[in-house]
C-alpha cells in the first residue's frame, strides 16, 4: 500500500491549500507503518518526531533518532526540519534539511524504515481501501479450502486497513465474497446500535450494485439470527412450514436465506451466546434456491461469522480512539481560544506590583482573574465557577466578559456583582454558581472589594496574617441576594493575597487539605513577595498527588503613592498569629 503524492499532469507539486493556524483549522498527517494508518492534528507547535519517549510522534524504531525531526509553522506555511538525525529526513524521495510541505506531501525518515507522513492527505482513507480491496484475487468457488484459507488472509488484511472511512469498503468486499462462496444473490451486515437495534452498515447484490434499503428482507429471521444459539441457516424456505408462513418470504418470494451473528471474540472462545455478545448480524438471501449453498463448508461460515465479528469489534474501537482523538484535538482548541480570551496583561505602576498565576487541573478550567487599571485606580477580579472542564471554562469565559465590560465601563463594585448574580440566577437556574472577589486598589492606598462566597483573602501587614472576612452570598445562588462593599487602607509594605479553593483544597496523599492556616504560613514566611514561596509549599505539600482543581493565585504588593486624608476603615479583620 502506497499514497502519492500530490501532483498535477506535469508532474509538478499542487500548490498548497493549507488553511492557516489563524482560523483555528489545522492541517492533518496521516501516519502509515506497515499495516498501521493513523491520522495525527497539527494544532500544537512544533510537532516533534523521534524515538524519544514524549515525542508528538514516537517512532519506536532503532534507526530513528531520539530527536529525528519537527514540523513548524512560520506565517501560515508549514516546514519539516531535520533535526541533525543520523538517517536524514526526505520529502517526497528527496532528502532535506528544511523543506516547506504542500498536501500530500510524503515525509520518511531514513530509507527503508517502512514509517512516513502524509502531510495533509488529499486521499480519503476509504480510497486507500478501494485501491487495496480491488488488488485481492478474485476468490473461486471451486476450490473450497482454497476459499477459507484466501478468506481468513482478507478479514485478517481488512483489519489492520481498518479505519473508519474505509469501514463500508471493507464490509462490502467482504460481503461480496461471500455472496461467491455462498451463490446467494443480496447481502447485508447489520451492526448493533447502543440502544440494542440492529443498524444496517453495508449492503450489496451479487453483481455488484449497492443497496441502501433493507425493506425486502425477513426482519423476522434477522431478530431470529439476532438471538440465535447459533449460525441461522435456511437452504430453501419452502420445505421448511415455519418458513413459508412468515409474511416477508412469501412476499418477495425469499427461497434462500442464511442469517449469522456475529459475536465477540470473548463471547465465541467462553461458549456464551446471550444477545449481549452479539455485534450484529450478516444477512444473504436469495429468490431461487441456491444448488451450491449446500456444498458451503460450515468452516467457512464458521471463519466469516468470526472474522467479520472481529472486524466490526476493532473497527467500534478505532471509531472510539478517533472520537477521542478529536475530542481531544477540539480541547487543545478550545484551551488555546480560552488562553487567549484570559489573557491578561499586568500594568507597571508606581505605587503597587502583581504577580498572578492560574493553573487549570485539565486542560481548560472554570477559574480566571482579570486586572483593569484606570483613572479609578487598580480593579483586580478572580472568579472560581463551580465544577471543572468544558461547561465551567464556557460559564468563566462569559462571565469574565461580562464583569470586564462593567469594570472597564467604571461601574460601582456592587452593582458589577449585583448584575452578574442576576445573569446567572436567570441563565444558569442553579445548575451552576461562582464564588468572586472584585477589588478596587486607589494609588492613596484605598481599598474597595466586594466578596462574593469566596476565599477570604489574606492582609500580610508587618509579619502578620490578617483575613478580610467581609463577605456575601456566590453568585448565581439566590436572586434576591444583596451585595454589600467593604473598605480599608493599606500601608506601604502591605501584601494582598487572593487564591481560589483550589489552593486551600489542595490534597496530600492521605486526602488532607493545605488548608487556610498553611497558606498564612506560607504568606509570612519570606520577606517581600511570597508569590513563589506559596506554590512551593503546595507542590511540596501535594508531592507526587495531581491537582484536584484549579489553582488560582493573585499577589499585591502597596508601594505607597499620593497621601490624602482616608476613610475609617469598616473592614472586618480576622488575625492569624
């Protein structure tokens, strides 16, 4: 099997339609070794290939180099560079240091180690089969051991072919011979559905000629076959009363008919031979009564019914892995869509310095913070939305731009809450809530923050650890919830630390959490900013425990700046010491 390039009747390489990494669509490799096909996303940058455990493309084979190649993109064109490998990289036969790829560009590594990729395949994969399934002899009926043994050699090819495009291909080469072996005129395979109803997948006549409507078959024989103790065979309907009495053989006139599950290789070798085991079933009919199909060996119905068992089984695992494999080319999207949306730029200025980090427990998360610095002063926003993954980084995401617009628009702290709470009592209807701190920094040192059910932040003043407990309801709870804003004055010198649960949530082998007091702790134990120090101690308190949640952490720093006269605090402060 072999896939050529993309060229034109010149022979010259088609120019490249590749759309660019701008448009969030990302070209394809199709990765060949032997037998094995698998297709491969480009939506991460540089994609490196080599024997190199962790590589994007591991190739385990001592002839590629630990560090072989990589493939770039640079201003929407992509470029596979050698990457000093011993055997050398080759586009389409020819051996390249850098080389820019047009589709159906052929990437190999070495000469002779039977691995490449086709960049950005032109060919469906179900082409691929057609080429491979039309180069099989054509099977005799002469010959019946001849038939089984040419038979399993077949199945057995089709399964390592198999792709999911090239699914039906195989199915109906597969059904075509055994309308040889068999001498009937039409078959079908049906394949068994997630609810438990039987799906027909390919269907062909002995001539050739697709079928894509199962109406003129014994349904009734099908759900027979279905839950058969074993292979369902009919020679010829007519000797047999029960068979002449169904309504479908008489109807079209059926005088030969063959029905056989197919069931799971576990289920074969234990004897079992309940419904569950059963993927589908394999339909051949006739309207004349078959002189050959009583010369069939029930070896060979023995060998398809397994074998094509085997191959709707892999295939269903193939499909899977590919649905994961998108899924998780569609995450890699939508976390770099979200990365964007969050990013955040930290100002510079004269009288406060941030330091601030999220760190999402999968690929995408539910926390976010947000800094706006105006002619009002610094506004500083970190949100947690309850849950993880896609529906809390969908809920985050609108809900950081709908807080950013109200900040941006100097909106009061409480009415930005106020708002917020309502859109997502309306919206949301419980199914999800957000815990948020919005806090507003003057350069004189006044602070203004609203709390919103989330982790009261930690005051470091002179050594000590004070929690600002001023708090209200999350958001998205109640909607007739009020919000209320608290006020205090920082002195130069003076650190706010903001973290979400995550943090404090974190866990240790034994389920023990790192807890308020050990993030006050970790806030006082340094000089200055004690940003790193923090995340130190929950990787050294978590060891080898992965991260249960996000991890949101916010540092401020009050250089000090104009002086004027300040409010009376009304703040609520808690001491650590």
């Amino acid at each position: 099997m072999s896939i050529s390039p993309s060229s034109s009747a010149t022979g010259k390489a088609q120019p490249s339609s590749v759309t660019s990494r701008a448009s969030g669509i990302f070209p394809s490799l199709l990765y060949v070794h032997g037998a094995e096909q698998k297709e491969l996303g480009l939506s991460m940058m540089p994609f490196c290939i080599g024997r190199k455990t962790g590589k994007d493309l591991e190739i385990p084979d001592p002839r590629i180099s630990r560090d072989h190649a990589e493939i770039v993109c640079d201003d929407g064109d992509y470029y596979v560079v050698d990457t000093c490998s011993k055997l050398g990289t080759y586009v389409n036969k020819q051996k390249v240091q850098r080389q820019k790829l047009v589709r159906n560009d052929r990437i190999e590594f070495g000469v002779g180690v039977g691995a490449y990729l086709i960049f950005d395949p032109l060919a469906e994969n179900s082409v691929v089969a057609r080429e491979f399934l039309s180069q099989l002899s054509v099977i005799s009926v002469d010959d019946k051991s001849n038939d089984l043994e040419k038979l399993a050699l077949f199945l057995e090819a089709a399964r390592k072919l198999n792709t999911s495009d090239a699914f039906e291909e195989i199915l109906l080469s597969l059904i075509g011979t055994t309308l040889k072996l068999t001498g009937a005129e039409r078959g079908f395979i049906f394949v068994r559905q997630e609810d438990g109803s039987l799906a027909l997948s390919a269907a062909c006549t002995s001539s050739g000629e697709r079928l894509t409507s199962d109406k003129t078959i014994s349904h009734s024989i099908l759900a027979d076959a279905a839950k058969a103790a074993s292979e369902f065979l009919v020679t010829d309907t007519l000797k047999v009363d029960e068979m002449a009495a169904r309504q479908s053989i008489v109807a079209h006139d059926l005088r030969t008919v063959i029905a056989i599950p197919l069931r799971k290789a576990h289920g074969i070798q234990n004897a079992d031979k309940s419904p569950e085991t059963v993927l589908g079933v394999l339909y051949l009919d006739s309207r004349f009564a078959s002189g050959s199909i009583s010369g069939v060996s029930h070896d060979i119905l023995g060998v398809i019914a397994r074998e094509a068992a085997a191959l709707v089984e892999s295939t269903r695992l193939a499909q899977a892995e590919e649905e994961g494999r998108r899924y998780q080319q569609e995450l890699t999207i939508a976390a770099g869509i979200q990365q964007r949306l969050m990013t955040v730029t930290i100002p510079e200025l004269s009288y406060a310095t941030l330091s601030a980090k999220n760190l999402p427990c999968r690929d995408i998360g539910g926390d976010f913070y947000d800094i706006v610095n105006d002619d009002q002063g610094l506004t500083v926003v970190v949100t947690d939305v309850s849950g993880k993954g896609i529906s809390a980084a969908i809920l985050a995401s609108i809900l950081q731009g709908l807080i950013y617009s109200q900040v941006v628009a100097q909106v009061p702290l409480r009415d930005i809450v106020t708002s917020a709470n309502k859109f997502l009592c309306e919206r949301v209807h419980g199914e999800k809530y957000a815990t948020a701190i919005i806090l507003r920094l003057t350069p004189e040192g006044a602070v203004e923050f609203v709390n919103c059910g989330h982790v009261p932040p930690v005051l470091v003043r002179n050594g000590k650890s004070e929690r600002m407990t001023d708090a209200s309801m999350p958001l998205g709870l109640l909607d007739f919830a009020t919000y209320e804003s608290a006020v205090c004055k920082l002195e130069v010198g003076d650190r706010l630390i903001l973290v979400t649960d995550g943090v404090t949530e974190a866990e240790d082998c034994t389920g023990e959490f790192f807890g308020d007091e050990r993030l006050e702790d970790a806030s006082i134990a340094v000089d200055g900013s004690c940003f790193d120090h923090i995340f130190a101690a929950i990787r050294q308190f978590c060891g080898s425990v992965p991260l249960n949640d996000d991890c949101t952490l916010l540092e401020l720093i009050y250089c000090g700046g104009k002086t004027k006269d300040s409010t009376d605090s009304n703040i609520k402060l808690t001491s650590a010491s």
